[in-house]
C-alpha cells in the first residue's frame, strides 16, 4: 500500500462496517492469548511537561525526540528510522512508509502494511522540527542524528526516556518508549477523536489493538483544580 502523496485529510471518515468486521473477526482470540506488559499507562499533561523538561534540561535533541514521538505516536524503531524527506514541513505531516525499500538508510519493517500512514504534524512540533533540520544543514539521511553524526539505535532511546522519566517526580519509574504511543493514542480519544482515525495514525491493523492502547489520563491532571476551590475555603 503504498502512501499518498496529497495531505492528510482529518475530515476523511475511516470505512466503518469495514473496521467492525475486522474488529469482530480479532476479537475471536481468547483474552489469555494477550501477555500484559508491565508498564501500561498514559502520561497526564503534568507528566508530559515534567518529563520535557527534564529531557530539555539535559539534551535539546532528546527533548525533541521525545516530543516527537508523543505527539505523533510514532513507534521507537520509527523515530530512529525516519528520514528527512519523511518530514515534509511544507505540508505539515510525517509519512511513514513502511515497506518502501531504500539502500540509503535501514527502514522500519512492521509487521503488516498497516504500518504505512500519513500523521498530521501541529503547529507547535512544526516549528521545534524545522528549527531543528534547519540548524542540521542536511538534505539526505537521518532525520535525527548523534553528536557523532550517526542515527540513534532503538535501546539508546529507550534509555534516554526511561533515564528522565526516574528523575521526573511525577513519574519516578521506568516508562518504556510505548508510553510514548498510548499517550498519543489516549490524548486523542480524551479530544474525542473516532477509535478509527486513531488506529490509522497509530498504524496498527486493527481496532482491537488499538484499544489495548487507550488508557484514561492519570488523574493528576485535575488535582491542581481541586486544590484551588479547596484553597477557598476559608476565605
């Protein structure tokens, strides 16, 4: 399946009855078939700054890596593989080609073809990306590159991120990069976003997955409202 070149149109609707033969076909698996990962869950608004910043505080480029994958749901392997002309700034989108065979650079395989999808880049990341391609002065080859010029290996990532998510006291513990995904995907149902459209920017092949994804939003995020009508009280 090879991607489109036109942007990504939000207000397409996703083949409906489609998705819900495919949902009820998956869905035939008995439960005890999935292994549960250790760390499931999605980042709250104050978890995701904390977590910036932190990354900021040590490494612009690790900062805008993980920014990245959270806000456009792209998978470690992904990320690490994606090229510049992946990054098409002029049309603000990220297209993930699959199963596009390319001897320049070593390509991210999924397992199905679903893996090939176009993703919506918002205007705040838009701005983070060019300014940071445009320091780069390169037009070939790595979207993100090292000190040393080479491309970033899928456990260096992961350690990064697990290494700022300790020192983040809101969070304080390993996440792993998929936390990365469930954030994006769990963000967008909590904006009200179609179960459909969400599984097509996360590239998976069906719903089912999917909804293994989507966690409600650590509650934390309300606790600061809270306070503020507590801290009325007895005034």
């Amino acid at each position: 399946m090879a991607v489109q070149d036109e942007p990504y149109d939000v207000s397409v609707d996703f083949p409906v009855e489609e998705l819900k033969e495919k949902f009820v076909k998956n869905n035939k698996k008995e439960s005890k078939e999935f292994k549960i990962k250790k760390f499931r869950f999605a980042l709250s608004k104050r978890q995701r700054e904390e977590l910036l910043s932190v990354a900021g505080s040590h490494s612009r480029l690790h900062y805008l890596m993980i920014k990245t994958q959270l806000e456009t749901g792209l998978r470690v392997g992904e990320l690490v593989n994606l090229r510049i002309d992946d990054v098409r700034l002029n049309e603000k989108i990220v297209v993930v080609n699959a199963h596009e065979k390319d001897t320049r650079v070593a390509r991210w395989n999924p397992k199905t073809m679903a893996g090939s999808r176009i993703i919506p880049v918002n205007p705040d990341l838009h701005s983070d990306l060019s300014g940071y391609i445009k320091g780069e002065k390169r037009k070939l080859g790595y979207f993100f590159v090292s000190q040393k010029g080479s491309g970033f290996k899928k456990e260096s990532v992961i350690g990064f991120i697990n290494k700022y998510a300790r020192e983040a006291r809101s969070i304080n513990h390993l996440i792993g990069s998929h936390a990365m995904r469930r954030t994006f995907a769990s963000y967008l149902l909590d904006q009200n976003e179609p179960i459909g459209r969400i599984s097509k920017l996360l590239g998976h092949a069906s719903i089912e997955i999917t909804m293994r994804y989507l966690f409600q939003i650590d509650a934390l995020d309300g606790y600061d409202e809270i306070g503020k009508k507590l801290g009325k009280m007895n005034k």
